[in-house]
C-alpha cells in the first residue's frame, strides 16, 4: 500500500526504539536521509539506530552521525525504517522476514523500480529520498535544524549531481532552498561530494577511459578487478566514472562494469534524457532509475558485459 508523509510520521512517532537502515554500497543520498531524519526523530526523544552493511562513503563521511552506521545493529527494535533502497535484497543481511521481525518495516524511497516490500511505504518520484524525509520531518512538527538540512541537503546534491540530473525538478530547488536557510552550507556539501577524489583513482578512470568502446550510441568501459586496489568498495570509484560515461556527446547511454572479488560484476547504467534504462537494470536483478540504475550480475566481465550491451543496444535502437 502506497503511504503518505502524515501516515509515516504517525506510524514513526508510535514507537520508542527505531533502527534505520541504509542501503549497500551506500551513497550520499542513503546516508543523508537516513541521519536527516534519525537527527529528527531524535529530537522529539525517539531513541535511533543506524544499520548499513557497507562503509559510509567519503561524500557523507562528515555528516554528524556519519560514525554511528553498524553493519550488526541491536535487533530489538520497535520499528526498522530502510531509506533510498528500492528492494529488500538493498537492506542487505539487515533485511528480516516480516515472520521474525517485532515491529513493522517502513520503506522511504524514490525509485521507480520499488514494488513496495515494506508494511508501509512511501515511494514517490523525487530527485532524492532526501526530499521525501524533508516532507516526513516537516510531518512529524520537526522545525529544520543546521544538522537536519546538512544531512538533508547532501542527500539532494549528491543523488542530483549538484542539480544537474533530468529528475532535477523545481521541488528539488525548493526544498534545497529551505535546507541552505535552515543553515546548511551548498559549498562545503558540493566540494565534499564532487572534489575529493584521489589521483590513483583518476589514473584508474583513465585506464578505462583509454579502453572505452561504443557502437550504436552506446559506449561502455571496464575497470577489472586486477586493476583495483584492495578492499575497493565499487561505489567510491564506480559512480563517478560511470557519470562522467554519460558525459561523452555521442553516447545515448552508457554503462560501466565493474569486476568485483564476490563473482558478480556490478553494472552501473547511465542514460541522456530521453531514455529510460531503469527496465534493463530490473530485468538483471537491480533497479533505479530512468537515468541512472544498477544491478549486479553473476558471470564474467565479458559474459555479463555482452548481455548488458546487447540489451541496451536493442533499448537504444527502440526508444531512440
Ligand atoms: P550506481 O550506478 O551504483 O550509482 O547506481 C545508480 C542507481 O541505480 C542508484 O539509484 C542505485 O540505487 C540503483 N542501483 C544500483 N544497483 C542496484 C541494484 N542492485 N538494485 C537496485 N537498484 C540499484
Ligand atoms: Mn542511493
Ligand atoms: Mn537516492
């Protein structure tokens, strides 16, 4: 059942202990509006928990709070809230069965491709969760603190790429301007998400770049695992290259696959305007979003690049 603000503020403000889970392979957005709205929730004497099975990534690492993510949060909660994951295999080993869990599962999230596994859920069509937990916190009477519109806001920044994306809309422009008068700094937020990236990991960019290949509008590359420093979390090299694809003139949509050490690939899609990749990343077992969406796929790198290629390309030639 599709949910609404006041619902899930209700339904928050009815329980005492409540455990926030963020997805894998977090990003600004998970993270943001996960410790926007437990700041919220906080304020009003709830007692929050943080759950990610993932580290926190370097564009969210300094937000307060940012510190407090388990990977194997206490279990005796009286609600478990997941932001921003659009299925129940994104909570991860954090996701319980609704048989062996003591309150109920309320899902915040913006994702087209979210079929509503949660008791309640809030899905709609924002640039970022984010926007979503500011209608919840403005639902549940919190008047916007410094911390709760930092948190918030790099959310917004972050899943829009700085307002940049096709699913910028005037709403986002309105909440961030709430946000930055509530005290939260647009600049440090911006130069924390986008200009913090190492060198070793632009040197790495370029030895996908050199190796691009594109055919038929689209254009993908490859970062193998025997390029990739130990202990990688795709997310923090991944993202970004796979952005900067989707920059290139002649490409329609791109993608970038990314070996990882478990046997999947992780695939992340980018499209112009126009297209909608969200269906291919679905129908390989991910989700996301018109412009941008993800799966993670078991196979080789040439194997599972083949078959994504192959549908993209069939995807370019009929909504082109
Ligand atoms: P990424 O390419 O990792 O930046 O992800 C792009 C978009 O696709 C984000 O909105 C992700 O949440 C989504 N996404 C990536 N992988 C998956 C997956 N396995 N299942 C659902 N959504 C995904
Ligand atoms: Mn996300
Ligand atoms: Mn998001």
């Amino acid at each position: 059942m599709v949910s609404t603000p006041s619902r899930i503020a209700e339904e928050l403000l009815r329980h005492r202990r409540i455990l926030i889970v963020s997805h894998v392979d977090p990003d600004g957005d998970t993270i943001g509006s996960a410790l926007g709205l437990a700041w919220a929730l906080r304020s009003l004497g709830r007692e929050v928990l943080m759950g990610c099975d993932d580290p926190v990534p370097e564009e969210a690492a300094a937000l307060p709070g940012a510190d407090e993510f388990s990977s194997s949060p206490p279990q005796d909660v009286d609600a478990i809230v997941a932001v921003d994951a659009s299925d129940e295999r994104r909570m991860g080993s954090l996701f319980r069965p609704s048989a062996e869990r003591g309150g109920p599962l309320i899902v915040i999230d913006h994702h087209i491709t979210n079929g509503g596994y949660g008791d309640l859920n809030l899905v709609m069509d924002t640039s970022a969760t984010a926007e979503i937990v500011l209608l919840v916190v403005d639902a549940l009477g919190v008047s916007l603190d410094a911390t709760i519109a930092r948190c918030l806001l790099t959310g917004v920044v972050t899943d829009t790429q700085g307002f940049r994306t096709a699913s910028t809309t005037a709403n986002s422009l309105a909440a961030a301007q709430r946000l930055m008068a509530a005290g939260a700094d647009l600049v440090e937020i911006s130069n924390q998400a986008f200009n913090r990236r190492s060198l070793s990991m632009l040197s790495l960019w370029g030895r996908a770049l050199t190796a691009a290949e594109m055919r038929s509008g689209v254009l993908w590359a490859e970062l193998p695992l025997a390029w990739l420093p130990q202990g990688n979390s795709d997310g923090q090299v991944g993202s970004g290259l796979a952005n900067l694809l989707n920059t290139v003139r002649e490409a329609r949509v791109s993608a970038l696959f990314t070996e990882q050490d478990d046997g999947l690939i992780d695939v992340s899609i980018r499209a112009k305007p126009g297209y909608d990749v969200s269906g291919v990343a679905l129908a390989f077992g991910g989700g996301g979003h018109a412009g941008a969406a993800g799966c993670q796929v078991k196979g080789s790198l040439a194997g599972v690049r083949e078959a994504v290629v192959d549908a993209l390309t069939r995807l370019v030639n009929t909504q082109g």
